[in-house]
C-alpha cells in the first residue's frame, strides 16, 4: 500500500490523492500517521495538532463512516514526492518487519460495531493528546495509537489490544499531569 505512494507520478501529492491511493484502508493508515509524530518528543502545537485531527478521524470511525472526510483546505495541501518517498523508504522496513510477525488474529476486531468502539477509544486518546504533558508526555500514546492504527491495517486484534493497554497508561499520565496542575492551582488559591 505505502510502495503505492512511492510509485505515483508528479512532484507533488496532495493528500486528496493519498486519500484515494489508500482506499479501504485509509483510517487506518490515517490514524497511524497521527500517531506517528507523537512518538518522539515535540513541542506543543504537534500533540495538540495531531489531537485535533485524530479526534475527527476517530469520531468518523464512531459513526461508522465508509471512508475518511477531510477538510477541503487540507485535501488540497501537498507534500513534496520525494519527502514521501524518504517516508516510505524508512516506514517499510520497519511495517515489512512488523508484517511477518502480525497476521489476522482476534478478527472480531474488524466487524462493525468493533470498529465504532474502537473510534471511541481513540477519541479518549486524541483527547489525552490535547492534554499531554509538554514535550514528552505524548509519547505512550503516540505509541498507542500507532500500534492501534498498524492492527487495523493488519487485522491484526493483538496488536490492537496492546495498542490500548498502552494507552491506558498514555491517558493515567495524561490526565494525573492535569490532576497535579489543578492541585497546584488549588493549594495557590
């Protein structure tokens, strides 16, 4: 699917054309480039950012919706071809190594109303992201919401699984960040 992206024509691609490269797999491929840049340590617009559009895209999941909507604004914005193909050349080894140890397992994971649960758990995780400690308190669930994204591509229900245990523990350090900041703001008061 991302060799896909490699291969089309232009110097550019708009995320329209990413879109409809993806097809069927376009939420799942959309929630794991969300997550992607909050598994490193970034300043605050990029959780906050990443939060704002993986909430849109998950509540687009919770309705059950066929395929991903997106804002014209950012449909017609694109990316350089050859920073999508130095993307691509780094993501593929790491999904063809994740590939052979993934297989459709726990495939209940993919019926319909398993996939609205799952965009409401990812909701919880965009809004744990809007909310994260600076710099690196993202990164349990960037990681999380990764992990979730890559099973829905792999059908894969154990790596899901472990994509919300992993960010059960993202959204406790999420939201006891918030709890010691309101303390804090209390005792002050």
């Amino acid at each position: 699917m991302l060799s896909s992206l490699a291969r089309s024509s232009g110097d550019r691609l708009s995320v329209a054309d990413i879109v409809g490269i993806l097809r069927g797999r376009a939420f799942a491929l959309l929630v794991v480039l969300l997550g992607l840049p909050n598994c490193l340590p970034m300043p605050p617009p990029i959780p906050l950012v990443c939060g704002l559009l993986l909430a849109l895209v998950a509540a687009q999941i919770a309705a059950g919706w066929a395929t991903p909507w997106l804002p014209r604004a950012l449909l017609r914005r694109s990316i350089p071809k050859d920073a999508v193909d130095r993307a691509v050349a780094r993501a593929l080894p790491v999904l063809q190594r994740l590939e052979r140890m993934s297989r459709p397992r726990m495939t209940f994971l993919g019926s319909d109303v398993a996939l609205r649960m799952i965009g409401f758990l990812l909701i919880l995780f965009a809004i744990g992201l809007l909310v994260a400690a600076p710099v690196i308190g993202q990164i349990p669930l960037g990681i999380a919401v990764c992990l979730v994204g890559l099973g829905l591509v792999e059908r894969d229900g154990i790596l899901i699984c472990a994509g919300f245990l992993v960010g059960a523990a993202g959204l406790a350090l999420s939201f006891g960040f918030v709890w010691a900041i309101l303390s804090g703001i209390e005792r002050l008061v």
